[in-house]
C-alpha cells in the first residue's frame, strides 16, 4: 500500500524534507550504531530544531501542529534506513508525549510537553516488568502517595530510549487489586533509574547519555511556525 496520492502540497513537501533527513543523518550510521549497540543521540538532537520530536502536538506546546499523517510519514521514511530510530521517535511521541497530551491536566502538559515536544528532552515510556508485559495487569510497580508527590517503587525493562529520556510515562499500581493501573509522567530523577533498567537491552537504548546542541538546520513541518522553528537548542538529557 502507498500513501503517496493521499498526500496534500504541505505534506509532499514535508515528505522530501524527511526523506532527505533520513538519507542524510539516519541512514550513514545505521549499521554503526547497532554494531556498536549506541544510542543515536546525535541524531535525536537534530530531530528537534526540525520539529521532528514533536510533529502531532499543538504549537501552543511548542510542538509542530501537523496532523497524524504527517507524524507517520516521519516515521515510515525514517525506518526505511533505521528501525531503531523510528522507534526511538514513536516511543517519545506516541508512548510518551501524546499520552500526556490526552490524559495529563493542564498543569502537566504545560510542565513537560514542550520540554518534548521542542526536542529539549526526550521521553519513554515504561510498563514491561519481567512479569508484565501483554499482561498489563501483572505490574508490580507500586505509585504510593507522598504528600503532594508520588513515590515509585519498582523494576521495567526493555525501556526504549531509557539511557537518554528525561520524561517518563511510568505504569503503577496505586492498589493491591489486579487490573488498578495508574500511569502519570516522571521527571529526570527517575530517568537514571531508567538508566539501569534498560540498559543493554535494546540499540535504541544502551548508550552512555550525551548532550548536544542543535544543528541550524530550517524545519518543514506542516503547521510549524516560524518562531517555533528558530534555533532553539536540542538535546536529550
Ligand atoms: C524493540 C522493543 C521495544 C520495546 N520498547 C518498550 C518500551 O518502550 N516500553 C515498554 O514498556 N516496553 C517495551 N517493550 C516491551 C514490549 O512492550 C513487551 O515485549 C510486550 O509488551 C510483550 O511482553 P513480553 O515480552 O512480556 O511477552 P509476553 O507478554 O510474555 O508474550 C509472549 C508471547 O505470548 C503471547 N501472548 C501473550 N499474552 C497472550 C494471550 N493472552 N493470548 C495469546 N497469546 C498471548 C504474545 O503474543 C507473545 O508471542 C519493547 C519491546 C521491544 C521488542
């Protein structure tokens, strides 16, 4: 199947502009990066000034402000040269900016979704357990109320984009009855807890954290405002 007739002036172009992405900066290191098992950092930095780390999301969160299709083009051309970066860029939009976007109250999404979706930060999302996988229900991982804080306490694994993320979507327990799962965002205190969980599992996540800054690259996100695509800095922490 190709989407290629379906696609309007604004999202053809935004095409070409990934497509030449990819080609660029994804596609020349994709076998050095999983023969040496690293993060692409480099390359998530650059996703950010071009609006690539937040295509879906409202420009009023500093986010591109394109449709879904546009954010699945991102990913179809990127994946065509490195699967594992694709899903590093769908594990921080869909598994963990959207659903803050969908379920966070107003306070949240103003407090983490334009650090992700600008590229300041990337986000992960955690919910396999060793015994909790298609089995959500299993999570043993307890949120248990600290004041007006959460305490988490528990153990993911398989984590994408854990060694780098700044955010996580994290799934708890808030009771002891099966099926009771909370899920809210964390900060980057349990991002290096992340760290450790993950490590080793995947390409997408193994890497010693790096910080970058941005590339001067222009961004073509359909939607994207001028001011939004000005130079503001990436990179994952
Ligand atoms: C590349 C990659 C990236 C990942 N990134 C993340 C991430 O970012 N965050 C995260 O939380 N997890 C992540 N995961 C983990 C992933 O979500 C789990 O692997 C997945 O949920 C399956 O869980 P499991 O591995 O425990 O397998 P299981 O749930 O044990 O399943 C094993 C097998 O049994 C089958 N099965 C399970 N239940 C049933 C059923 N009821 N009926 C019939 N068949 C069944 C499954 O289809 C599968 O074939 C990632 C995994 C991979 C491979």
């Amino acid at each position: 199947m190709t989407l290629a007739t379906d696609l309007n002036e604004e999202q053809a172009l935004f095409r070409d502009m990934v497509r030449d992405f990819a080609r660029e900066e994804v596609g020349p290191i994709a076998s050095q990066i999983d023969e040496e098992a690293r993060f692409p950092a480099e390359t998530l930095a650059k996703m950010g000034p071009l609006g690539l780390l937040g295509i879906p999301i409202p420009e009023e969160y500093e986010g591109a402000g394109a449709d879904l299709l546009s954010y699945q083009i991102a990913l179809e051309e990127i994946a065509y040269h490195c699967a594992s970066t694709a899903l590093s860029l769908a594990a921080h939009t869909s598994l963990c900016t959207l659903p803050i976007l969908a379920f966070g109250n107003e306070d949240q999404k103003k407090r983490y979704v334009p650090d992700l979706a600008s590229g300041r930060k990337l986000g992960a999302f955690g919910l396999t357990e060793s015994q909790a996988g298609s089995d959500a229900g299993a999570t043993r991982t307890r949120a248990v109320r600290d004041g007006k804080t959460w305490i988490l306490n528990g153990s993911k694994a398989y984590i994408t984009n854990a060694s780098h993320a700044a955010t996580f979507v994290v799934t708890a327990r808030t009771s002891g009855r099966a099926g009771r799962l909370a899920s809210a965002p964390s900060s980057s205190r349990a991002a290096s807890r992340g760290s450790r969980w993950a490590r080793r599992r995947t390409s997408s996540g193994t890497a010693r954290p790096t910080r970058r800054r941005s590339s001067s690259r222009t961004a073509a996100c359909p939607g994207r405002t001028s001011s939004a695509r000005r130079g503001r800095a990436s990179g994952t922490s």
